[in-house]
C-alpha cells in the first residue's frame, strides 16, 4: 500500500499530516486479519511529497500491530544512502524488506534516475552483506518479472536474486483470472523451477474501463476471459480475484500478495 502523500500544490488548506498518518494506520488496523505482512511502497508521481516507505512501514508495525515492510529503490539513492535506508529498516525492527531497481523517471519531472548499481542482485547481496553483518536474519523480497521466465536470460535473472539473498519473489504482471493466466503463470513456474519461490500478483480491477487503463498505463497485455469477465463489472472481478487466490493456494504455491492500490480494504475483501 501507499504511505501517506501531500499534494506539491495542495492549494490554500493546510495540510494535516497527522490526521493521514492516523488515517493510513487505521486503515491497515482494520485488515490486519487477513495480512501476514503489509508491503509498503511508494507513489512514482512527481505532483507528491511521500512520507518514507521505511518511516510508513515502522509506524504500521508499531500502531497496527501488523508485520511491515517497506520498498527500498535503487532509483532513488545512491550507494552509501541505499545502505543507510536498509540499515534504518533493520534498525527501526522492520524484519523483512522489499529491494527493487524501479522503473525511470520520465525527462522533465525535476528527478533523477540514480544508478549506482549494476543490476538488481548486486543491491541485494549487499542487504543481505548488512543483515549478516549486524548479526540479524532479514528476509529480503524482490519482484520478477513473469514475461522474462521463458527466456535464459530471464530465468537467469530471476534465480541470480534469489542466490543473492531474496526469501521470495514477487511476480508481475497480475495473476487476472483462473481460467488463462493462473495457467499460464503455473506452467512457466513449474518449467523455470520457482515454483516454491514466487508470490503470485492478485490485482482488484474496477471494471472495464480501468482493465483498459492497466492496460495502457502499465504495459500489460491482458487477456480476452478477463475483459469479459469485466465486462459483467466489478463484483464478477472480485469474485474471480477470490477464485484465483483460493486457486493459488490449492496449487502449493508459498501464497498470494494483493495490490490495494491505495484502499486496504479490498485485501479483505479478496481474501477474507
């Protein structure tokens, strides 16, 4: 989920930051039945100020009573502050973390693309380096790309962050229904070998329209089942969000993880 954000113009209002950290907690508090972690990542918009991914996840874990972690990415910062962020996670008791490269900065927003890594699995071996280092077992995750599994140099992406220290792997694009992508995500899993190492993406579309928008926005080709199932709106795309994830579960898989996309409440929904 999203930690608290401020408009960069927020108009003549002030803005109450502690009314929506209390809202951010309250909100987490209120699915923290269904949540065996809370994965906190920030906003990529240039027309907001964002509260930390690591200060956001620590205040979950202290007011919610919910197990956190924060997005750690490597676009952000560069080498001595990425280890500074990973050691204030460790330090504020956030015992797993979330490392991704992130996508780029598009020219003229007034951001830089900071680059001081060469790939992924290096600033993985160095969080787990830290970790080993202070004496601790921090659980690392990290996403995979699903698109990429067929191909060698895919497969040799996705196992070289996990032989760099990540627990898990966190997959996109979606796992959108039962009947063609759940197969399809099985199938590549099982061939790759990952089958036990990847957390499957259950993703809340709202109806038709935005299954057109992901589309559009994020690149992903969706397939023909899950626009007619959106088409029937978006009680049928909860059900089948339900569908999927009981699925996944009768599949041996390690489990699913759901994108709020900015309302926790639909976790509890899906998997309650």
């Amino acid at each position: 989920m999203f930690p608290p954000l401020i408009p960069v113009k927020p108009g003549k209002a002030r803005v109450d930051l502690d009314a929506k950290i209390q809202s951010f907690v309250e909100e987490v508090r209120r699915v923290r039945s269904v949540c065996d972690l809370v994965l906190v990542a920030n906003l990529k918009n240039p027309a907001y100020h964002r509260v930390s991914a690591v200060e956001a996840a620590s205040l979950i874990q202290a007011r919610a009573g919910v197990p956190a972690a924060p997005t750690i990415v490597a676009r952000d910062e560069n080498r001595f502050q990425l280890r500074s962020t990973i050691l204030t996670a460790m330090a504020l008791g956030l015992g797993t973390i979330m490392l991704a490269w992130g996508d780029r900065y598009p020219a003229g927003v007034g951001a830089t693309n900071v680059r001081d890594y060469r790939s992924l699995a290096e600033v993985i071996e160095e969080g787990a380096m830290l970790s080993r280092m202070i004496g601790r077992t921090e659980r690392i995750l990290a996403p995979v790309d699903l698109r990429l599994l067929p191909s060698k140099s895919g497969r040799r992406m996705s196992k070289s962050r996990l032989k760099a220290g990540a627990e898990l792997l966190l997959a996109q694009p979606p796992t959108t229904d039962a009947k063609t992508t759940l197969q399809e995500h099985l199938s590549v899993l099982e061939r790759s070998g990952l089958m036990e190492k990847v957390l499957l993406n259950v993703f809340p579309f709202r109806g038709a329209k935005d299954v057109r928008y992901c589309e559009e926005y994020f690149g992903w080709k969706l397939p023909g089942s899950l626009h007619r199932i959106a088409a029937k709106g978006r009680a049928a795309l909860l059900e089948e969000a339900k569908t999927v994830q009981h699925a996944v579960k009768d599949a041996g898989l390690p489990g699913v993880y759901v994108a709020t996309r900015g309302n926790p409440q639909v976790a509890k929904e899906i998997l309650g």
